[in-house]
C-alpha cells in the first residue's frame, strides 16, 4: 500500500512540447523536493496500436504526474503546503489539470504471495468515474472480482487498485473517480498478448455483473519513466 497524488493535464497533441519543457523548468525539481516524497513517475501515452477487444478511449492525458508517499500523514503534509500548487503553477495555455489523491494498493500476480512492486515501463491506467446507484457496492465488487484475476493475465507484472481519498484535496478541479485500475506489462506487444487472453473475457464478465453505473470509464496505455525515487 502507498498514498498517491494525480495530476492528469490534458490538452491537443500541439501542447506537448510545451508541456515537457513546463515540466523540466518548472516542475521536476519542486516536486522533487517535497517532503515525504518516496517517488515520482511520469505516464504519457504509449506509442503503438493498444489491442483491447472491449475498449479503445484513445491516447489519454498528455501527461499523468504520479507522486507517491510512503504514508497518508506524509501525502496529507504534502497537499496541505504550498508545494504541489506552486509546482503546477504557470500551465501551459491549452492545458487542463485535474488532481486526486489516492490509497494505492498493489496486489499479487501470478504465482507470488506478495504484492508486485510497479517496476515495468507499460501502464494500462483505468478509471471509472461518479456516479453510481451505489457506489460502495461498486466499490466492493470491483476489488472483490477484478484484482485477482487480472493477477491471472499472461505477462502481468504489476496490478494495482485506487482508492480516491476524501478531504485531501490538492486545489485543482477533481477528475471525480470512483475508484480506478492499473495493470503492468513489459510493453505493448505483452500487453496486447495478455488481452486476447481469456482471461480478458473474464473480467469482461466480470464487468457485466458491476452493481449498475452510469458514470465515464476509461482506459488509456502508457508509458511511465521514474522521474525520482
């Protein structure tokens, strides 16, 4: 388990080179510098044609900024200061922010007992959005049916879930989750592998027997580079 705040920008593709240059002179290194901070990744949309039989919701934000802390108290201290807000500062024109903080909790895959750390460079990062007739039972299905099973995927390195936190609130608009999904792979090629698995129809079946939502969800591939930590 780790406590982790998104920030998800997005924008036109012409933003992109802007975006990296706002992230290497204004970003990086007030990031870097907070207090707490165990590490910080940077998603940007993978390169490569994503196979999902089910599912094609495009490239994504242009960037996913990913800062994760070791406890709740240090990502609380974190948001509370004027840190995050002074580092996001300045956006690039054209660019939208939004901001949640999460519980993240890593499970097992395959054979192994204990969680797997995030160490594989491709991301399928999902997230289901308000509303839903009932959230908490949405909620408890999800984690009750998906993580393990996706456990069960070809070349899976990592499966993670994320738990949105009340009353932590960075001071940019929220993306408004109910909970979303991570599931790790070497690259696109395994990824794509893995979903004409069938274990891919199972969680398809899985997803037709969610307590009823009316709410966006989306899946994105990504690429994530390990900026600190």
């Amino acid at each position: 388990m780790s406590w982790t705040c998104e920030i998800a920008l997005r924008g036109t593709a012409d933003r992109e080179a802007d975006l990296q240059t706002w992230l290497e002179s204004r970003v990086q290194d007030s990031m870097a510098g907070l207090p707490g901070l165990a590490c910080f990744d940077l998603y940007t949309p993978a390169d490569g044609i994503a196979h999902d039989p089910y599912n094609d919701d495009g490239a994504g934000p242009l960037m996913m900024l990913m800062l994760d802390f070791a406890t709740r108290n240090a990502l609380a201290a974190a948001v509370s200061g004027s840190g995050i807000v002074a580092a996001t500062a300045g956006l690039v024109p054209g660019v939208a922010a939004t901001g949640t903080t999460f519980e993240r909790r890593f499970y097992p895959v395959g054979a192994d007992e204990t969680p797997a750390p995030l160490e594989a460079p491709f991301s399928y990062v999902v997230r289901y959005h308000r509303p839903a007739d009932d959230e908490a039972a949405f909620v408890n299905n999800y984690l009750a049916s998906h993580p393990a099973t996706e456990a069960k995927l070809p070349g899976i390195r990592s499966v993670m879930c994320y738990l949105p936190l009340e009353g932590c609130g960075i001071g940019l608009p929220s993306a408004d989750y109910m909970i979303g999904n991570e599931v790790v792979f070497d690259d696109i090629d395994a990824f794509n592998a893995a979903m004409a698995s069938p274990v891919r129809e199972e969680l398809r079946a899985h997803y037709r027997a969610f307590p009823r939502f009316t709410g966006a969800n989306t899946h994105y591939p990504m690429i994530r580079r390990r900026l600190v930590g």
